[in-house]
C-alpha cells in the first residue's frame, strides 16, 4: 500500500473492463470495471476473481510519477 501523505492507496482490481472484444461482437458494457466500483464505493471486498484485460499495458515514466 501506498500513501501520498494524506492517505493510504490500494490497488483492488486490475482485470478487464468487461468481456467484450473486437472479435467476439459482444456489446462494450464495461460490467467488470462497474461492479468493481460498485463495490469500492459501497464499503464491499472487491472480488478476486478477476480475468486479465487485453492489449498494451500502461507504462509508467519514474519521472512522471509522484
């Protein structure tokens, strides 16, 4: 866990946005990301059964980081 001085930060889902795919035609709900939030949001463990997302991953700089 991290802190920025004001308070702690925990990383609690790190998986898809929903099951959608270029391929697969199924509709953009983002429904896993929803229920994530939802969870967050109400107090609730966000589940750890998460499937990983698809595509680039987000590359973070040192420098930009604060």
């Amino acid at each position: 866990m991290q802190q920025d001085g004001r308070r702690p930060f925990q990383l609690v889902y790190h998986g898809q946005f929903d099951d959608s795919r270029p391929s697969n035609n199924l509709p953009v709900t983002g429904r896993d990301i929803r229920l994530a939030i939802e969870c967050v949001l109400s107090g609730q463990p966000v589940s750890s059964n998460q499937k990983p997302s698809v595509g680039c991953s987000i590359k973070w700089h040192p420098q930009t980081v604060q």
